[in-house]
C-alpha cells in the first residue's frame, strides 16, 4: 500500500510549525543579518551543522529534562541509525568542535531550527528557531560577560526596551553534589506539600525542582537552602567576576538563586533574559550559561564552553508587545510597466538588476491600467513606463509613485543613471 494518502482537504503545516511568507519573513531577515552583525564584530564566524545528529548526542543535554525525555523527536533512518532532530543547538556545537579539533578560543554564532514536542501555545512551538552564539575552550568568566553584553546589545539595538536579565550560578560539579544532599534533605521534609511531578524530581535532579513554576511547590520551597550560600572558592570567584563585568557594562542584572535552566549541561553560570511584555510562561526570549563538561561528555577532550541562544519567534513578540521592529514594505527601486507584449520589460528589468536596483514587472500580458495598479502595489517608487512613442523615441516615461510629480521622459540608454540620481 502506498505510504501517500490522498487528502479530501489541502494539506496544512502540521500543528506546532508555521510558514514564515512576507511580508513578515523581511523581519526575520532584517534581524538575523543585525545578530550577524554584532557577533561579526566580536569575532564569531556563522557555524551550520546538520538538523539531526546520533541520538547519542544529546544525551548529555539532559536524561531527566523534558527536552530530551519527553520532547526529542527521534526516529531510525533506513540504516537502521538511531537519530533525532536537534532539540537545541549546543550539543551539536560541541560535537563539530570535538570532530574537528578547531584553534581555542573557537567562537562560533549560528541560525537554525530546533524541534521540540512540545503543547503549541503562542511563543511555544514544535519546530522554533534560535540565534545562537557559544565559544569554546576559554574558563576565563570575562566570556560569559562578553555574551551576555552582547545579547543584550542585540535586544536593545533591535529597539527593545523591556529587558530583564537574570543571572545564577549553579557552580561546579563538586559543589553541586554537595548542595544536592542539603537541598534533598530540605525537600523529604516537605515532601508531602509538592506536587507529584516534582516529587518524582527530588531523587534525581533536586535542583530542578527550585525551577517549578506550580504553586504548591513554589510555597513549600520558599525558603530552601540555596548553592550560593555553599559555593566553592573557585566558583565563588567565577561568579563574582562575571558580576563585575556586567557592572562594567552598565547592564541591570538581578540574582536569581531559583534559576537552573531546562538543560543538565550548565555549570556556574546561568542566565536568562526575559521580556515583561510577554507572558510569564513565554517571556524568556534567550538564555544559556557555561558547560565545562560538555566536550568531555560527548566523548572529547575536557573542554571548557560557554554561550546562549534566542528564540526568533519569542524576539518578536516582544518586539510587537513592544510596537517597534514593525515590517518595512518591499523596497523596490522601480517597476516596469510594458504597454507592448512584455519583451521590453523583460529586457529593461534585467538591464536594471545588472545595474544593481532592485526591479519588478508583471507578467502574463496584463492591462496598462491592471499593471499601473501591480505598480502602486508594489511599493516601487517609480514605474517605468514604456509604449510604442517610447519604444520608438528610445526613451521611457518615468512615475514618481511616492508624489503627484510630473512624469518625465528620459533616454532609455541612461535610465539606470537617471534613477539612481532621483533615488538618492
Ligand atoms: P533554551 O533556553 O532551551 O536554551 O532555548 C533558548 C531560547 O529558545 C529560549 O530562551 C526561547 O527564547 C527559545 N525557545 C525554546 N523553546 C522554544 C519553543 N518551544 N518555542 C519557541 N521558542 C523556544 C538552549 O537551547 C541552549 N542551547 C542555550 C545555550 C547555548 N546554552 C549555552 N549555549
């Protein structure tokens, strides 16, 4: 039997994704090419890696989170390997740098999708996208510095206003078991007053039971021991370094000992920057922290990571929540408007391209008036108007479409000039 069913309706995007068409997809654009901008200025070069890795990979992003439990779409591929799409952009990272071997500091920036099983809810997808940034090989606490600033830089150069930044540190591996036993014996006590889903958490991962956001458990924890109060020397130190140079760059931060992050890769420091403007379940729009044990986990040398990554979904409703970063209409320079079969707009539109303006036309041999209207539509800010009397006179008669100017003729052979002189 065939694999293809025929469907009674058109096909639809399936629940959780979404189209991305203009006029909306220019926002996207527009600021994926200002993220590239500023990490180009820091010294991140654009890393693509595939879109699913060996299921294996992400093991170490975390066993006991929902990311990975519950929410990886994994499948066998004719090969008989077991395989999952990328539930986040880290891992994978971490494997390329593993593979190959890249001069330290490797500091890499990325743009891709990320698939996760989630329930669709606004700012919560199935398939999502994520700007991205690690650098790996470097223990110095100046590099979570550099991406937390620079994060923060995009969000406020994009216009957002509305930004909250929340730092952790969740220490070193030491510490962190240490803490473990002082936060398990806090929880047993009060193990009856959480609910049953973070109750399964206590023996496995205690620390993520201070993440719930359920209101039981949010009054039995209120006042819980926290890993800033046990923390090592070294961690201590990360930590307060990492502070001082956020002081340095002038960015409001605020110490939340409760933030642990969905992911079981972090060590020190954590982070989150939210926006107010969202909803509190969808108002994180980046987050990321340090991974020292990642390469290692995966099968490398010890290496120390650090970096973050930012939903392009979330960036923008913050950004309309916000009223800024709105969709700028297609920028046309000029459109062609052919009263003859069409072969002169075919031929003036691709001159005028080579000549580096941006063109359009219509096509199918609409009407003069129908073409006009393509025009106005366009958002072009001249048509190019050529009849039989231009054709002739080998000249085209020029439409300011943004004024109630005259038109003007001018010679065929300088039009590309005579554009761009009206255009700048
Ligand atoms: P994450 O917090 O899981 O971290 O995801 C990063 C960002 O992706 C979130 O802050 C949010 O804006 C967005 N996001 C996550 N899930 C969804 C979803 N289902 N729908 C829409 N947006 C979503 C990571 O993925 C880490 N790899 C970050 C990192 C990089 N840590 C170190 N380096």
């Amino acid at each position: 039997m065939s694999a293809f069913v025929a469907s009674p309706e058109p096909f639809k995007a399936p629940i959780g994704t979404r189209d991305i068409l203009p006029p909306e997809s220019e926002r996207w654009t527009r600021l994926v090419a200002e993220f590239a901008r500023i990490m180009g200025l820091a010294g991140y070069g654009f890393i693509q890696n595939p879109m699913f890795e060996d299921i294996g990979v992400f093991r170490p992003v975390g066993e006991g989170t929902d990311v990975v439990s519950k929410e990886m779409y994994d499948f066998f591929d004719k090969g008989d390997r077991h395989l999952a799409l990328r539930p986040e952009g880290t891992a994978s990272v971490v494997r390329a740098f593993n593979q190959h071997h890249p001069l330290v500091p490797w500091k890499v920036w990325y743009v891709a999708p990320n698939f996760r099983y989630e329930k669709p809810q606004a700012g919560r997808f199935r398939q999502h996208h994520q700007l991205g940034a690690e650098c790996v090989g470097v223990v110095d606490p100046d590099v979570d510095v550099e991406l937390m600033v620079l994060l923060w830089d995009f969000f406020c150069t994009i216009g957002l206003r509305e930004l909250r930044l929340l730092i952790n540190s969740i220490g070193d591996l030491e510490t962190r078991h240490g803490y473990y036993e002082h936060l398990r014996a806090y929880l047993d006590v009060r193990r009856d007053s959480l609910d049953p889903e973070d109750r399964r958490k206590i023996d496995q991962h205690p620390m993520r039971v201070l993440d719930s956001k359920r209101p039981e458990t949010q009054d039995a924890i209120a006042d819980a021991p926290t890993l800033l109060d046990v923390m090592s020397g070294v961690s201590r130190a990360h930590f307060e370094r990492v502070r001082a140079g956020l002081d340095a760059a002038r960015i409001p931060f605020e110490i939340e000992p409760r933030l642990v992050r969905g992911l079981d890769y972090y060590t020190h420091t954590v982070f989150e920057i939210q926006s107010p403007a969202l909803d509190s379940a969808q108002s994180a729009i980046g987050g990321g922290g340090r991974y020292d044990g990642l390469a290692e986990a995966l099968g490398g040398k010890a290496t120390p990571g650090t970096g973050f990554a930012a939903g392009i979904e979330r960036i923008l409703l913050a950004c309309d929540a916000e009223g800024i970063f709105a969709e700028q209409g297609a920028r046309l320079d000029a459109f062609v408007v052919d009263l003859g079969d069409g072969s002169t707009a075919r031929d003036v539109s691709t001159a005028l391209r080579r000549g580096g303006l941006s063109v359009d036309r219509a096509f199918d041999g609409r009407s003069p008036k129908a073409q006009m209207k393509a025009a106005n539509r366009s958002g072009a800010r001249f048509a190019v108007i050529i009849g039989e009397d231009e054709l002739a006179a080998g000249t085209v008669t020029l439409k300011d479409l943004r004024s109630d100017k005259q038109q003007e003729m001018v010679s065929r052979e300088n039009l590309a000039d005579e554009l761009r002189k009206r255009l700048s």
